[in-house]
C-alpha cells in the first residue's frame, strides 16, 4: 500500500518545513511583546505581570491571552491565572472529530494546587485523563514536581485548599476556589515497563459536589526521538487514554513546559485516533483524496494556540518517522 504523500518527504525537506514554521511564530511573537499592540490576537496578556512570576515554571514559555484557561476563582481581587492553554484539532477533510485537549506546564511546588482545582472544574464529566509525558527528574534537573500520591505508606492522599496563595502574599498574588479538595490515591499498575497508570479520586469537601476519577498516566520512557519505534507505547498509550476518558473532557497533557513532548503527543494522539489517513479498519485504509500534509496542518494548528508546540525540529521529524513506521505496522508492510 503506498503511504499517503507527505510520509515521503526527504528530513531535509522536513527541515525547511519547520524552519518556515518557526518563522512564522517568531513574527508572531514579535507582535505579542511589541509595547504598542496590546490588544494582538497574539497577546500574552496577564501572563507576564510580575504577580505571575511564580506561577509559570520557565520565562519564556506562556499562554496566549485568547485561548489562556482561566481558573474558576471567586473574589474580585482572586487571581485566575494558571500557565494552560485549551487546545483543539480538527483539520477540515480529514479529522473525523475534533480533539480537545488542555496544554499546561507541569505543576511546580508553587502550582501544583491550583493544577488540582484546574482539572476538576474543567472536566465536567467523571472520568479525567491526565497525560504526563516527561520524567520528574531528567539529567539532574526537575522537570515536574511530584503532585500526585503514589500510593507509598505516607502518600496516600494530597490536598488542595479553596483559598490558595503561590508567592505567600496574598495581598498580592491569591486565588480562592469554589471548594477544599482532596487528591486520594485508589491504585497503580506499570504496563510493559512504559507508563505507570495511577487512579486517584478527587474528592471535594462538599457533598454536593460529586466525586471524580483521574487516571493519570505517567510516560517516563519517552527520551529517544531518532526511533520511530517509540510510537508504539504511545499509541498503546493513545488507546488507552481514549477509553478511559468520559466523552465531553479533554484530555490534560503536561511535559516540563507543556510545548515540546506536549505537542508532539497531541499531534500524534490526534493522528493516531482521529483522522482518516490513519483510520485503519482490519489492515485496511480507507482511501482519502486529501492533497495537503496532514502532519504540517496538525502542527500549524496547534502552533496558533500555544507557542513553541512541537518545539524542535527532531520532534517534528519523529512524528513523521513514526507515522510512517505506524502505516507499516498497521498495513502489514
């Protein structure tokens, strides 16, 4: 079976597409931190105020104002800011449904709290996916605190208040939610040595209030980009994540700063379960008269709404590369 056009592109080719990306976003954020603009459709907005200093984990790495998740605070004077943006794909003539997601930083000693309260008031529906696709720590450095419990005799449960406050003035940085709320481990099992599953209840001090389920898959193995085999676990992972998500949530996905390995699993994710170039039925593909590159639209897409996804040119390329080592597992080539 031949692989739709775009899987035959050269990496230098591939390269020269990236670099045009690049530029793009780099006009685009030209326009963003230009004093004068303020109201660009590229604004970072209340992102960069000193007050949210402590509330992003890098300098350089922030929400669009328009597409920002605000959090559901109450108060005149709370705070609503967290670094997450909301996230959508859907590529006219090829998804067959659009895919939501929320891209955010991973949760730091000073954010994790609010990441809690983020993700029960913007999952409607019972059953949360988290995607977590970076190691806690990598080469000496942390890359995400450790938010969740993990089920060890003196990690069974964590807890986020209603009145929260990351820089410990609340004169001047402080956020107050609807409700007390309790992380509590239930269970953990390791699938194939490739991504841990743990599912926590979150539980808010109200009873009126219902009682949600995250699962919460943890993707520590992701490292080797030149291996397009990598693409296995994570479609596993794909599937899995799917099933388990209650129709109506999007599906929270965090790194270390929410762009990189964030956007590359999304544009994967979005590929793998939701276009019809990759809607294999028995080892059949269904054929598509789509003329565009599929990959390049998903990336483009996800670079309008959160910047630097998909942030370097290896990642870009191992979406290809996997793609295609995906057609040919799927096709029996």
């Amino acid at each position: 079976m031949d692989y739709p056009w775009y899987l035959c592109q050269s990496d230098a080719d591939l390269k020269k597409k990236f670099s045009f990306i690049q530029i793009q976003e780099d006009e685009r954020l030209r326009e963003a931190t230009n004093a004068a603009n303020h109201y660009s459709r590229w604004s970072l907005g209340v992102s960069i105020s000193p007050e949210n200093d402590l509330r992003n984990r890098y300098v350089n790495i922030m929400p669009y104002e328009r597409n920002r998740v605000h959090l559901q605070s109450r108060g005149k004077n709370s705070n609503d800011y967290i670094n997450a943006s909301y996230t959508k794909v859907d590529v006219p003539g090829q998804s067959m449904s659009p895919g939501y997601y929320i891209a955010t930083q991973g949760p730091t000693k000073a954010t994790w709290e609010q990441f809690w309260q983020m993700c029960y008031d913007e999952c409607p529906k019972k059953d949360i996916v988290i995607v977590m696709v970076t190691p806690l720590i990598e080469h000496g450095r942390e890359k995400c605190h450790q938010y969740w419990p993990m089920g060890e005799a003196s990690d069974t449960e964590r807890f986020s208040p209603k009145i929260q406050c990351p820089s410990g003035d609340p004169t001047r940085d402080s956020t107050e939610f609807r409700r007390d709320l309790t992380i509590k481990f239930v269970d953990s099992k390791r699938y194939n040595n490739q991504y841990t599953l743990t599912t926590l209840d979150l539980i808010p001090k109200s009873s009126r209030e219902p009682v949600k389920s995250v699962h919460h898959f943890y993707f520590d193995q992701w490292r080797d980009m030149s291996r397009p085999q990598e693409v296995v676990p994570i479609m596993e992972l794909c599937q899995h994540s799917h099933r388990l998500n209650s129709t109506g949530n999007p599906i929270i996905v965090h790194c270390s700063a929410g762009v990189g390995r964030s956007g590359t699993f999304i544009a994967l994710d979005h590929l793998i379960h939701d276009t019809k170039d990759f809607n294999f039925t028995k080892g059949k593909l269904l054929p598509t008269a789509y003329k565009r590159d599929l990959i390049e639209q998903i990336v483009l897409q996800l670079r309008l709404q959160r910047m630097k996804m998909v942030q370097m040119s290896d990642q870009f390329l191992f979406i290809y590369h996997a793609a295609r080592y995906l057609f040919d597992l799927q096709t029996g080539q």
